[in-house]
C-alpha cells in the first residue's frame, strides 16, 4: 500500500514538473533591436493580447519615441522584463509572449 502511495506521489510529481517546463517553453522571448531608455508610454503589459507587429517597448531617442521591440509572434504578454526608466541594450530579453495559434 506504501509503495503505491510513492509511486503515485513521483507521478504526479514528474507530471506537474512536465507541464511547467513545457509552459515555459512556450514562450517566446522578443528581443531589443535598439539601445535606450525605457518609456512608460505604451509600454505593454502582462495579460495583453498582442499581433505581430505591435510595438511592445518604447525607447528615447534624439528624434522622439520609437520601438525597441515589436511583437513577432501573435499571443498574449506573460512577462515584461523591464520599467519606465531602465537602460536596455540590443539583445535583451525585454518581454515574453505565449504563442497563441490561429485557426
């Protein structure tokens, strides 16, 4: 009776384990294509629903406000990995999307 217990404890241990990486892997990483400072305006936010194509992070630049990442994928914002006023390179991971697939 024991041993069942266990083996039905690490089951549904490794289960839940799995569903957390394979959620974690769904996400899709969008990326600084500019270097700059961080605005609040139109800074996206977690829960947002997003096309491709949608500024997702503006940046100060001499000549006004412009993206330093736009939406590659359709989904929805899970993570914003940066604020109003922080310094952002070219590279960064600045937001995360879940994929979501149209039919």
């Amino acid at each position: 009776m024991m041993r069942t217990r266990k083996i039905a404890l690490i089951t549904l241990l490794v289960l839940a384990l799995a569903m957390t990486y394979a959620a974690a892997a769904s996400l899709v990483d969008q990326k600084g294509v500019l270097t700059g400072k961080v605005l609040s305006e139109r800074l996206v936010v977690a829960g947002t629903e997003v096309k491709v194509g949608v500024p997702l992070v503006m940046i100060e630049t001499p000549v006004g406000p412009v993206p330093a990442t736009r939406a590659n994928v359709n989904g929805i914002v899970r993570e914003v990995l940066v604020h109003p006023g922080d310094m952002i390179h070219t590279g960064d991971v600045l937001v995360r999307i879940e994929q979501v697939q149209r039919k």
